[in-house]
C-alpha cells in the first residue's frame, strides 16, 4: 500500500506514510471505535475525478456523529486535499481510505481527540473481474439495535471479516449475510440485486450499509428505465432468481454466478446487471461538469 515515497494526508499536513506512526494506546486499535471511507478516482479525458466524493465524506462526518466522534472538517476542504493528495502521489485511479481514528484513552467514554488520516493507493477490482461464486454466510449482520449498521465503523468490519474468512475457508469466492431476522442483506463489503422476469430486487435500507454504489445503481436503473424493487427478501426468492450481482466502490458493479448450490441461468453479457455494469463504468469516467475546488 505505500513505498518510501507514499504521502499520507494527516491531521491537515501531507506527510510521508513511511515515517508516520501511530501511538498503541488508541480506542481504535483497541475497541474498533472509529470511522473511516472507501473511494474511487477515476481517469477521466478533463483529468482525475473522485467519484462522488462529497457524498463520502458526507458520510464520514454521519458515521462519525452516530456513534459521538467529534468531526472537525469540512467536506470540502477534505475533498480538496484528497485531490492534492492524489497529485502528490501521482495516482489517476486510485483507492482512498480515510480513517478517523481516536487519541489515547483506554476508558470507554467518547474520545477527547481525535486524527484523521487518508491514504490513497493504486487497487485494481477489489473482487476480481470472474463471477462470483457466493455462499450465505453463518454469519448475519449485525443488528441495528446493537450498533449503527448503517455507520461505516472500524469494528463493524470484523464481521465482515469473520464472513469472508469462513466463505474462502468453504472454497467459495465470497460471502453473502442475512439480517438477524433471516432475510438477504448484504455482502461483507457490497450490496446486493438480483434480477427476477426483467424487474430488480434490492434488501431495503435498515439491515445494511446505505451503500453510494447502491444509490448510483438505482440512479442508473432509473435513466435506464429498468423496474427496481426494494424490500426484504428471502434466501428462496433469490433461489429463483434469474441474475444477480454485488455493488460496492470497491468492488464496483460485479456479476454473481451462484450462491451456494443455486446457478444463477441467466448468461451474465444478457442481464440487467450487465447493463447496469457498463453504465456504471462510464459514469464514472464521465468528465466533472464543475471544478471540484468551487
Ligand atoms: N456494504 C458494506 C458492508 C460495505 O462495507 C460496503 C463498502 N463500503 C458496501 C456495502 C458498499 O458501499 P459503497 O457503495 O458506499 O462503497
């Protein structure tokens, strides 16, 4: 993720990701108690573009609130220095990960200090390019009633972890969670469509991540006149589903072939998801329309 050269954004300065360090007595590294982003940028013909970065930080500063971390930025001035942070690291198409992470304090009361840092690196398709090949994880999300499921919180992601773990331990390229109720939510780090008789199917928000590609997608399946439905579904109606596929900034648009024992029959060049796939590509290498320092 970073060689000698590699610039960090920290705290307001760019500094040298090799001589930044980080203290041992933090409730990040502790508890999981912080927040952090997943973005993209994009090459485009008029110059580097960060895909819907105000909608990231945006909900950075949300994550941050819920769960009472102090949040001293503005989204601006963070979507300013993750361009010249791009620049000094002279990465077009990139993967930013800000985290905002907690002082020294081992109580466990809301921290009096916190840092916020952003790395940026070069990350090709975060699931690869192939079809997934997905199982339903033993694992559910965790329930909102226990913590903010729809904060992107540090300590949120050990279930991810422990779903992805079990998954590739089975074999299987990825996981896919149900809720604590037993309907679809999501994967462990994207969300998910399918596709039934030329309508899509999406878990409604409240049992997982509000995810940005989500919202793209069901922008792009607006403009291109395709019928969405969000709801809570059943592992039995993705069962007889026809397509299917996962959405997420890492990870992007990305088809699944089968969960479990089941085979999604739809050639995946013929689905919606394909459709929306190609869409979501050229979306974001669309050109800015305005200057993102306006
Ligand atoms: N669900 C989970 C659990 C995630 O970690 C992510 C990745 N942030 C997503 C969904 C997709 O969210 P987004 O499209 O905002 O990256």
């Amino acid at each position: 993720y970073f060689n000698n050269e590699t610039v960090l954004y920290l705290d307001g300065k760019f500094v040298k990701a090799s001589e930044s360090s980080t203290d041992l007595y933090g409730q990040t590294l502790h508890y999981g108690y912080g927040a952090f982003e997943g973005i993209r940028s994009y090459e485009t013909e008029h110059g580097t573009k960060v895909f819907k970065a105000e909608e990231h930080y945006e909900r950075l500063k949300k994550s941050c609130e819920l769960v009472k971390i102090p949040f001293n930025y503005t989204v601006q001035e963070l979507v300013e220095a993750t361009y010249e942070l791009l620049e000094k690291n002279n990465l077009k198409n990139a993967y930013i990960r800000p985290l905002v992470y907690c002082a020294p304090n081992m109580s466990l009361t809301k921290p009096t200090s916190v840092s916020l840092m952003i790395a940026v690196w070069d990350w090709g398709a975060y699931l690869g390019e192939k079809l997934l090949r997905l199982t339903v994880s033993s694992y559910c999300r965790p329930h909102p009633k226990s913590i903010h499921i729809e904060a992107k919180i540090c300590g949120h992601y050990v279930n991810s972890i422990l779903a992805t773990t079990e998954a590739k331990e089975k074999g299987f390229d990825e996981a896919l969670l149900l809720d604590s109720d037993g309907f679809l939510a999501e994967g462990p780090g994207a969300n998910l469509f399918f596709e039934k008789d030329g309508k899509l199917f999406t878990p409604q928000l409240g049992n997982i991540l509000p995810g940005i590609t989500r919202s793209t997608v069901l922008e792009l399946a607006d403009e291109l006149d395709l019928e969405v439905e969000q709801g809570k579904f059943t592992k039995e109606d993705m069962f007889q589903a026809d397509s299917a596929f996962y959405c997420g900034t890492a990870a992007e648009v990305v088809g699944i072939a089968s969960v479990d024992d089941y085979q999604f029959p739809t050639n995946w060049n013929d689905s919606l998801g394909k459709k929306l796939q190609n869409a979501y590509s050229l979306l974001v290498r669309e050109p800015l329309k305005q200057n993102p320092f306006n």
